[in-house]
C-alpha cells in the first residue's frame, strides 16, 4: 500500500475553523482557558488554532504555551536512538485554569498521559481537555479519549498517520502509509 492522501490543506483550513468555533462555544473569551501545544508537532496545530482565534475570531489576551513532554513519556529509556527534547515555553501557571491540550495525532494516549505528569510543574487545573487533529481510535493503550477531534480515522496498526505543515514540510496534509 502507498501513501493515501487523508486530509488535503482545504480540509484541514475547515477543520481548524470547526475546532475554534467548538473552542469558543465551550470557553467564551478564554479569560480562564489556556492552550498548551504539545513539542514538537503539537506545537504546529497550536499555534494555527491560536492565530485563527486571535486574528479570525478577535479573542483577546489568549494564553498558549508549548509543553516538553520528552523526559516524562514512559518510553524514553526504551528507544534505540536517544530522544531530543524541546523547550517548554510555558510563561504562566495553569493553576485553577481550564487547560485545553493539543496535539496532532492522538495514537496510544502514552503522549497525553505524559503531558498530564509534565503539566503538574505548572500548578493543578480547574478542567483539562483534549484537542486533537487525527484521533485513531481503535489504537488505544490508555482510557484517553478527545474532547475535540478534527477527523476520526481507524487505522490498524501497520499503518502511519502522518501530518505535515506548511512550517515544516512546506505543505499541509494528513497521510496515511504503511509503517
């Protein structure tokens, strides 16, 4: 099986529209919600999210930070090659806040329950939710669900999601691909 073309950039132009209207409608002005992105390819969909509510949809005063989430993941000490983190970019604390966290594809839910142990250094929310682009649903490991999903994909296990951005890869896309 070759590469198969999932998501298109028009497609994912509507998807991010859909999810900051959901965002709005669930958080109003965002003067107690904060976006974390998670590092690495979190970080993309976060900032696009951002710059659509800030810029589109005229939120004001929006929090985001981007969250390391490396050293936290129970897989780090398991791999062959060693893993790079990022930087964190969080300059405010999440206590009593409803934190929404995002993240491109969401696989096992290994990452997520990373983000939740990494996020206690930041202080204890109010609410947690959990945005997602490509939520693979019949690849759970953890009880993890989305609040928020862009598009449900059923994937086996042999096959890749793989999302690129215009930032990185200079266009942006949603694939699927044997492993």
């Amino acid at each position: 099986m070759s590469k198969k073309t999932l998501l298109n950039s028009k497609d994912i132009e509507i998807i991010l529209h859909r999810l900051a209207c959901q965002l709005i409608e669930n958080h109003n002005d965002f003067s107690n919600t904060v976006l974390i992105g998670l590092q690495p390819r979190g970080s993309f969909l976060a900032n696009r999210l951002a710059d659509l509510l800030k810029n589109e949809y005229q939120i004001k005063d929006l929090q985001l930070g981007l969250l390391d989430i490396t050293f936290f993941r129970d897989d780090f000490r398991r791999r062959d090659e060693p893993l790079a983190a990022t930087a964190s970019k969080m300059d405010f604390l999440v206590e009593g806040k409803n934190v929404v966290i995002i993240d491109d594809v969401l696989y096992s839910g290994r990452s997520v329950r990373a983000a939740l142990t990494a996020m206690q250094s930041y202080g204890r929310p109010e609410n947690i939710e959990l945005l997602v682009l490509i939520d693979r649903r019949f690849s759970r490991h953890l009880p993890i669900q989305p609040n928020y999903r862009g598009r449900q994909v059923d994937a086996i296990n042999d096959e890749k999601v793989l999302v690129t951005w215009t930032e990185t890869q200079k266009k942006d896309a949603v694939y699927i691909e044997p492993k």
